[in-house]
C-alpha cells in the first residue's frame, strides 16, 4: 500500500528543504513547472467539454432541439481545435529542447 503514495514534496521542494522555492534554481525550472501544470490542466479542461458536449447533443436531440445539439457539437469542435493547438505546442517545445539542447519540460 505505500507503493501507491507518492511524495511529492520532495519532487518539487528539494529533499530536506524548509523553503518551498528550494528547487526552483532558475527562471526554466520555472517555466517547465508552469508548462507541465498547463498541460494538464489542458486535459483535464478537454474532457469536461467533450463531457459537456456530449450530454447537450444528446439532451439536444432527445428534446426535438436543434439549437441545443449544435451548441453541443460547437463545444465538442472547439475542445479538439483547443486539444490540437495544446498538442502542437507540446511537440513544438519538443523541437526547440531537440534543437537548442536545453530541457523545458523537464
């Protein structure tokens, strides 16, 4: 059962540290904290308009409602637009640590 806990204040604070900002050494630890953190908080937004979505279109159509679906399919299109600009960009940084050698995303 401690196999499933992860400690995570030594992942982002540093081992043994009393200060929160141990870890951050510089200004692009910085930026791949808040880059991984906006990724998932990308996904994590992309499934509850899928979720959204999905549940107007169908309350949409089981009511006779046609406006109702399209703000549903409207909903949907726009999360997959927002997924692939969200993974275009990873895949960008990915080309800029490749080319320039520094780690981003750490």
């Amino acid at each position: 059962m401690n196999k499933l806990a992860v400690e995570i204040g030594e992942k982002f604070f540093g081992e043994g540290s009393n200060t929160p900002l141990a870890e951050i050494s510089g200004i692009g630890t910085l930026v791949s904290i808040i880059v991984n953190a906006a990724f998932v908080l990308a996904g994590i937004i992309l499934l509850f308009f899928f979720i959204f979505g999905g549940i107007s279109m169908i309350a949409g159509a089981g009511k006779d409602n046609p406006d109702q679906a399209a703000k549903g399919k409207q909903a949907i299109t726009s999360a997959l637009l927002g997924f692939i600009v969200v993974f275009a960009s990873y895949w960008i940084v990915q080309l800029i640590e490749l080319v320039t050698g520094i780690i981003i995303l750490g």
